[in-house]
C-alpha cells in the first residue's frame, strides 16, 4: 500500500511539477505518506494519527520531503507555507 501510494505521489508531483496538490484519501494511505516523507519504517506508521476532515501537508522539492503539518483541523492554510 505504501508504495502504491508513494508511486501516486510521484506521478501527480511529475505532471503538476510546481504546483500545489490537493489529495483525499481514507487515513492509512495518509499514515503511509506521512510515514515515508519523515523516513520512519512502515511498521509503525499506525503511531500517526490522521483524524476525519483533518490536512496533513507535505511539500516536495529537489531535497527529502519537509512535513509541514500533520492531522491539523484549525489554523490558517497560509500557515502551512515553508519558512
């Protein structure tokens, strides 16, 4: 499932190279983004915790992925630029 979903990620990154994506999926798929952007084996991504109606946020760059937020249900999303 991680790759399945680690390998989706990488075709929207391609074909909207730059760009903002919005994704909605069902939180395991979530926990396995989350867990692969932060480099932390898929064993334990059931530690994350991806609440209903929640935005976890990755940004992608020519670097490893910055998590910016994750399972957040307030706040600003111009929050969620990088510093």
């Amino acid at each position: 499932m991680q790759l399945r979903m680690v390998g989706a990620i990488d075709r929207l990154r391609a074909a909207h190279a730059g760009g903002v994506v919005v994704a909605v999926s069902h939180a395991d798929p979530i926990k396995a983004a989350v867990a692969h952007a932060l480099g932390t084996h898929i064993d334990l991504f059931q530690r994350i915790v991806i609440s209903p109606c929640s935005i976890t946020a990755i940004a992608y760059g020519a670097g490893a992925p910055v998590v910016l937020t994750v399972n957040s249900t307030g706040g600003s999303l111009a929050e969620l630029r990088p510093s």
